[in-house]
C-alpha cells in the first residue's frame, strides 16, 4: 500500500507512533507523515523484522502512552470522511493507510496477548461533564461500525479499490481472535463479538 523510499529515516514517525510518549489526536503534521509514509527498500523479510519490532514497541509501551487508542480514534475519522460522497483521493489514500497500520498493529496484539489484556488496549477514558468524572469507553464498537459501513458506504473504484482491500483485510484479522482464544471462552473475543454483533 505503501511506497517505496532509500532512508530508514522515513520510520522515524512509526517509531513515535510506537513509544511511551503519548500522540495527541489533533497532531495533524504527525498523522499526515505517518499516513503519507514510504517504507526504505528492502526485502520481504527486512520489512517483516521491522513491523514486528514496532508492533513489539506498540504492545510494550502503549500501557503509557495510548496510541494505540489514539490511532483507532483517527482511524475511525478517517474512514468515516472516506465514506462521504465524493472523497477526495488524498482522504483515500490516508483512510487507507491507518487502516494498514492499524491492522499491523491489531494483528500482533490478537496473536500474542490474551483476551483480557487485548480489551486493555482497545478501551480509552473518555471524560464525563455531567456526572464530573472519568470513565473507560470500549472502541472494539465504534471500530467495527466504521469498518463494516466502510465497505458498504464508500463506492468501488479505482480510488477506493486499496481502502477496500484493507478494510477487509482488517476486518479478518479483527474475526481471527477466535482461532487464538475461542469465542465459548468466558474472557469476551472484544473485535469479533463487536463485529458480528454489529447492526451494520
């Protein structure tokens, strides 16, 4: 999905993205680069090694920082403008590339961390004005309401082909948590109950 680039400068932004210091949503010059990124040239094997390594730094430093939370929120920002009439490519090409990271990111945390400790990363606190307090807010819905509206609501074509595809390859690895924890089980799978109960 991506491009191609010669430095490995160009990961610095994954390596931000991926560290204890917390990424405000409303970083616009962070997001542009990580969404715009070019990944250096290198093997299949290269590029494998270094995604695990980040999304190593992801599951390891994001107790501290929730960005992966963060990425959901965006994620989710930007698949819901790509399903207004008329995106304009470059909103398609960075709804497509959050979605890829996310996925990278969602993928290893399914297949290494339990159920319970999944469900820590997917949930953000969300502030309470009424009742003057703080409470935790589950994204495994909002997440998968996106996804699923995604391919329905953003038309097919050359433009959108690319967010298509990862929309669904993100929504596989959402259901995949059942081959590693399966859904009988008393922890709740959080991606693939939100997905098939959705009402989308």
């Amino acid at each position: 999905i991506m491009g191609q680039a010669t430095s490995v400068a160009a990961l610095e932004p994954l390596e931000r993205l991926s560290g204890p210091a917390p990424i405000r949503l409303d970083d616009a010059e962070l997001w542009e680069e990580l969404f715009s990124l070019q990944l250096p040239s290198s093997t299949a094997e290269e590029l494998q090694q270094a995604s695990h390594a980040f999304c190593a730094e992801m599951a390891r430093n994001n107790a501290q920082s929730g960005n992966l939370q963060t990425l959901i929120r965006r994620t989710i920002d930007l698949i819901t403008l790509a399903q207004r009439p008329r995106a304009n490519p470059g909103v398609l090409r960075q709804a497509c590339n959050s979605v890829f990271l996310l996925r990278l990111f969602l993928k290893h945390m399914i297949e290494t961390l339990d159920a319970d400790a999944l469900i820590t990363h997917l949930a953000t606190p969300q502030e309470d004005a009424a009742a003057a307090y703080t409470h935790m807010v589950d994204l495994s819905n909002p997440l998968a309401e996106a996804l699923l509206t995604t391919l329905v609501h953003v038309r097919l074509s050359d433009d959108s082909y690319y967010l298509h595809m990862e929309t669904s390859a993100a929504l596989a690895v959402c259901l995949s948590t059942q081959m590693f924890i399966p859904l009988a089980e008393p922890s709740p799978q959080p991606l693939a109950a939100s997905i098939l109960s959705s009402s989308g």
